[in-house]
C-alpha cells in the first residue's frame, strides 16, 4: 500500500468512526488534548526503550489525533487536513532559506539562527513566545535556555560580558523558573487543603 493510499484509508477510517461511533461522535480538541499529551509520553517511552514496533504504534497513535483534529476543525468550517498539510509545508519552506532561497549558512546554529529570526518577522514578539505555557517546569526551563543560546547567536543579547557569563545566566533563569513552579504547587495545595 501506498503513502497515499494508506492516508486515504485513514482519512475514511475518521469519517465512519466520527459520523457512526457514540464515543467517536462526543469527542472535542478539549477532551483529545490530554490524550494526545498522553500519547506523546508513549512514544517518547517507546523511542527511549527503542522499541521500533512500539514507535510505530504511537507514531499511528498520533497521526490519528492529527486526523481527529482536523476532523473536528472541518465540521465548523475553521479547516481541514490539507489546511494543516499545505501550512506546515509552507512554514517549512519559509524557514529553509537556504534551501529553498538564496540565503548561504555553514552550521547547525546559523540555521537555527536564521529560523528564530524568521518567526521575529512574522510576528512573534521574543524567541521566548514560542515556548508553550502548558509544558512541564523542567522542559520550558530547558526550552528557554535553548532559545537564549539563539539569542546570544543572533546578536539580539550582545554583550560580550553575557555571553561569558550565559551558563550563570542560564542557570539563573532555571532556578527562576523552578522558584516560580514551587509557587505554583504551593498555592495549589492550599487551595487543595483549604477545602
């Protein structure tokens, strides 16, 4: 079977499930979202185990949530699955300048660089916007280190004293980012108590 087919199938598979399942039929993104957080946690399980068998279960496991997604979307006209497609492709387009333009990069970091940059332009206010509100203390402390380096790269931070003292920077900003989960916890475990 081919790609095209083997989508088609899925797409169809979709269609019969929302239109004749009960349980299928009741789903909204609100109540798929926390699934698909869980669904991720299997496959980077099955990545860390490398269970290739297991990968390629959970990766099946989130192309249906793409699809119910889509789906869902479709059924109030907001789009479809070839919006998501046609978005991603032009997205990738746009920030491979060097291989779609005439932009010439030597390292992993200019490339890195150039795509920050691009997201500054379309729109984004900081680098630091695109690091998701809902992810856990650990990987958005990790997340904003990443996008600080870009920062020090692209010149945005330029100070020669910040970029010799970014580790101390970086490590300032963790321990911020912990402080501000542990308040978190505490003031949701008075209210928890409280009650």
């Amino acid at each position: 079977m081919d790609n095209n087919t083997s989508f088609l199938r899925l797409l169809k598979i979709m269609d019969e499930l929302r239109a004749q399942c009960p349980w299928d039929k009741k789903q909204t993104m609100d109540s798929l979202s926390y699934l698909t957080i869980e669904e991720t946690y299997e496959l980077i399980d099955a990545i860390i185990e490398k269970d290739m068998e297991g990968v390629k279960g959970e990766l099946g496991d989130l192309m249906l949530h793409l699809v119910f997604y889509a789906k869902i979307a479709s059924e109030t006209n907001d789009f479809d699955i070839n919006d998501v497609i046609n978005t991603v492709c032009d997205k990738l387009i746009e920030r491979h300048p060097h291989i779609y333009g005439d932009v010439k990069v030597d390292s992993e970091e200019q490339v890195k660089a150039n795509w920050e940059k691009i997201k500054l332009k379309k729109g984004k206010k900081s680098v630091l916007s695109g690091v998701p509100k809902s992810l856990p203390a650990m990987v958005k402390a990790t997340r904003i280190q990443e996008r600080l380096g870009v920062l020090v790269l692209i010149g945005i931070i330029e100070t020669k004293s910040l970029r010799r003292s970014r580790k101390n920077f970086q490590n300032y900003i963790m321990r911020l980012v912990n402080l501000i989960t542990l308040l978190k916890l505490k003031r949701n475990l008075e209210t928890y108590y409280s009650q």
